[in-house]
C-alpha cells in the first residue's frame, strides 16, 4: 500500500455474534466514529449485527458505512428468518459480507455464495467476499480451491460490476486465532499477487485491477504493520478487533499509514 496508490483504503470490522445489548452497541459504534473521524483516506465500514443495524441507519456518514454480515438472494417472500438486500439497503447499508466462512460452515456454497453476490449488486451495493482455505497442503492444492472459490463465486459478475466486489482473503486456519498465528505479511503478498492474477484470468487486466483485496484473520495493531505494508493488500477484514474501538483505530491509522 504506497501512498501514490490510487486504490481506496478499506477497513471492515466484523462484530459477528457480538455485543448481546443495543446500549453495548451504540456505545462500541460512537467510539469507531471517534477515532476514525481521525484518520483520512480510508473508508470504515461497521458490520453489526442485523438487528442493531437499524440503530446506526442515521449516524452513517463519511466517517463510517454500514454494511451487514450476510443476506438472502431472493427479493421477498415466505423465507423465514432471512433477510434481503432491499431491507438492507433500507437501513442505509452500503456492504454485505458473503461468504465468510463461518457461514459456509454451515453449508454455504459456493453457488449460493454466487447467487447472493448478485443480488447484493443488483441493488447497488458492495459485496465483500470471503474466500480461504481450512488448511495448507505441501502439494499446494489449496491454491486451486482458493481459485475455484473466486470463479464459482463470481459467476455471475459481469465487468461492469466488478467494482462492486472487495475480496477478502482469510485463511480459516487464522481466524479467531492469537495474533502471533495471523499470516506474515510476506505470505499476503503471495497470496494477493494470486488472486490478482485469479481476477485477470477471468475478466482481464483492466477491469479487474479495481478490485481492493483485503486480508482478515486474527487482525490486531501488533501485526496489522507488517500486513499492510508488505502484503500488497487495500486493507483489513477484522473480527475481535473491530469490538475495541481503540485497538480498532490503531488498525485504520496503521493502514492510513501504509
Ligand atoms: P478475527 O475474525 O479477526 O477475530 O480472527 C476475522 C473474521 O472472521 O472476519
């Protein structure tokens, strides 16, 4: 990330299952605005939970986007307990994780990954996918699952909306991890140069050199320096992290930085 680059910044903080209390959520989302009120050139997008998003719809502004943990691919209808991309983008909503492997533990597809990600365009929004691998293979077989992920999620993109897509690479195996088990920067590096490659192959150089690529993973101030400087990546995907403001802030100046 060299400050010449011409490519946005971006932060995304997952808060996943977490805070159990809408009073712990406003609290942990006005200490976000604060410090990243401070920093310039990278964008912060605050994904809580869906029923506290409602709450934040009128205090998105240039500061902090809000975005959500996933959605359903249908417009409307008899689906008990999912949610669409319009009711999303009703509560000002402007990114929707998809993918993320906590999902796909549960049986997310990557057909299903495709459909959702369509529809997330179809509307106007930004759909983060995540993609990685459980494990690493000397064989370097994960390489091809990785780059399977990318093509069967991305079917249905056309290159007029691939920059609507953010990839986010995180590696299962360094997820919900101590941070000393988060990936080195050096082996970001490889991994984006991989991926850049992956998007080139499938919609060519021009289109696809738009897309940020983010790393997540075990993402905390004590190794966001070395990922954002030497792992060619546009920013972070952070999960604990993202629920201590200050620690969280630390990651967004570290990246204005970079
Ligand atoms: P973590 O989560 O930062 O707590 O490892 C990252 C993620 O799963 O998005």
């Amino acid at each position: 990330m060299k400050k010449t680059d011409k490519r946005g910044k971006l932060v995304v903080g997952n808060w996943k299952m977490n805070p159990q209390s809408p009073q712990e959520a406003v609290k942990i989302f006005a200490g976000i605005k604060r410090v990243s009120g401070k920093v310039r050139g990278v964008d912060v997008v605050v994904c809580p939970p869906f029923p506290f998003l409602s709450l934040f719809s009128k205090k998105v502004d240039g500061a902090v986007s809000l975005g959500a943990q996933d959605v359903f691919w249908v417009d409307a209808g008899s689906f008990t307990g999912e949610v669409s991309v319009q009711m999303l983008k009703n509560t000002r909503c402007s990114h929707v994780i998809v993918g993320h492997s906590e999902r796909r533990a549960f049986g997310e597809t990557n057909e299903i990954v495709s459909k959702k990600i369509e529809s997330v365009l179809k509307l106007g929004l930004t759909a983060i996918l995540c993609i990685g691998e459980k494990e690493r293979d000397k064989n370097g077989d994960y390489l091809a699952f990785l780059k399977n992920q990318i093509k069967e999620s991305l079917e249905k993109v056309n290159k007029k909306t691939l920059p609507q897509i953010v990839i986010a690479y995180e590696p299962i195996w360094a997820i919900g991890k101590s941070f000393a088990e988060a990936m080195q920067g050096n082996d970001m590096q490889e991994m984006s140069i991989f991926i850049k490659k992956t998007l080139v192959e499938l919609f060519g150089k021009e289109e696809s050199t738009k897309n940020l690529i983010l790393y997540g993973g075990s993402v905390a101030p004590i190794n966001a320096s070395d990922l954002a400087s030497n792992g060619a990546i546009d920013g972070f995907l952070v999960g604990r992290q993202s629920l201590e403001p200050a620690s969280f802030g630390e990651i967004i100046k570290i990246v204005s930085l970079a």
